[in-house]
C-alpha cells in the first residue's frame, strides 16, 4: 500500500507541481486549494500533509490546530510550505506542531529528502515503541506522575494527556528509557531523526517546545553546555 500524502495550497501550480513529483517518488498524493476544501476530506487517510500557511479564510496554522484538537487526525505529521521565510514565522509553525517548515521558493530534491525524513521520523516513534516494549515489559513507562501509554502512543503528566508530535513524543520516550546520562546533540538526532540532515538548532527547538509541555517534569531534562541533553531522575 502507498504511502499517502495531502497537498494543501491556494496555487494550483505549487498543488500540480508537487503532486507530478511526489507521484513520481511512488507516493500516492491528493491536493486541495483550500484548508476547507481539505477538511471535506477523509484525512486520517494520509500518512503526511504538506500545508501552506497564508491561504484565504482559514490559514495553515488554523487548519493544523483542528487537526491537532481531533484524536484521529492528531498524530499526522505535517510539514508547513510557505513564502513567509522569518525565523518568527519558523518558530510559530514547529510551535505549533509542525514537523518541519519549508520556505518558497522551494526545490524539489529539498521537499523530498524533507518527505522522506519526517515519514522516517514518524516510523522511529512506532520502532522505539516496539524496541522499550521488549526490554520493559509493563504497558506503560512510567516517571512519578508522567507516564507514556506504549500501546496507545500516547503520554500523560498527573492524569492529563499531552499534546505530543511525533517527534517530541519520540523524544520524551528516548529520554525515559535512557535516563541518568548527557546525550550529545549528535546522538539525540541519531536515534530520533535517524541520523538525517538536521540541524543541532532543531534538537534545541524541539527539547525547549517539549520541557514547556512536560510542565514540572521538564525541569529533569538537564541541558549540559557544550555537550548536550539528559534526563536525570533527581532533582537539583
């Protein structure tokens, strides 16, 4: 079965361009030229949507919102296309959730090799699942009151379920089954971004966005200057 993707963009020549493209990459890819026009729909179909941002009515930033306010379809990455090309407009769209941002003009070899991470990405969250799954054999991985649901891919602080990316839910998970040492950035971006072309900047947005989820919990990963990130069981 192909791997499914959604084009969102007001453009009809941005839509047909990467379509052709990604068809030819063997993904089997729909296009809308509106966030309404995509909420028609069946969108827990597809494995990945690439969305522009400025688009009439509802912009991208809106339509991934609902997207992340709907248990079916929260978990789909999404990869933010857009002219808006300050490092404001970067930072809001991986605050918001986004899994990667691409700017305009783009290249195609550049929205590829980003397709291709970020679906491999979305594959490390199941593959270290299953790899804590057989070295733990409870159901949940747990630290106090902040817990990690295995089988539903899914994480809790007191009860409450956070609203995780994929990636940063591979991230707390990396962290919760390797506690107690300093990971070099290098090492983090191995085994959550399989080793793919991804800046130590990222690494650092990623951990900030995720301590400011965790809430108190956040305070145990402890960032070592020069050398990287851990999660420390004790507390300073």
């Amino acid at each position: 079965m192909r791997v499914k993707i959604l084009v969102i963009d007001d453009e009809e020549s941005i839509c047909e361009i990467l379509k052709y493209n990604l068809e030819k990459e063997g993904y089997e890819v729909t296009t809308a030229n509106s966030a309404e026009e995509a909420l028609g729909l069946d969108l827990p179909a597809f494995s990945l949507m690439i969305v522009d941002i400025m688009m009439e009515r509802l912009s991208g930033f809106d339509f991934a919102k609902r997207l992340q306010n709907n248990s079916s379809t929260e978990r789909i990455p999404i990869i933010f296309c857009s002219a808006l090309n300050g490092e404001d407009d970067t930072v809001m769209g991986l605050n918001i959730g986004a899994d990667d941002y691409i700017t305009k003009p783009f290249s195609i070899s550049e929205v590829i090799a980003r397709v291709r991470a970020v679906l491999r990405r979305s594959n490390v969250t199941h593959q270290l699942m299953y790899n804590a799954s057989r070295s733990i054999y409870e159901p949940y991985i747990t630290f106090h009151g902040l817990r990690i649901d295995r089988n539903e891919k899914l994480c809790y602080v007191d009860g409450t379920r956070l609203d995780l990316t994929p990636t940063e839910l591979s991230l707390v998970l990396f962290f919760m089954t390797h506690r107690n040492r300093i990971y070099s950035r290098e090492e983090i971006i191995k085994q959550v971004w399989e080793g793919q072309e991804v800046t130590t900047r990222t690494v650092d947005t990623n951990m900030a966005r995720l301590r400011k989820k965790l809430g108190k919990y956040g305070n145990h990963i402890r960032t070592r200057a020069g050398f990287g990130y851990g999660f420390k069981e004790e507390e300073d």
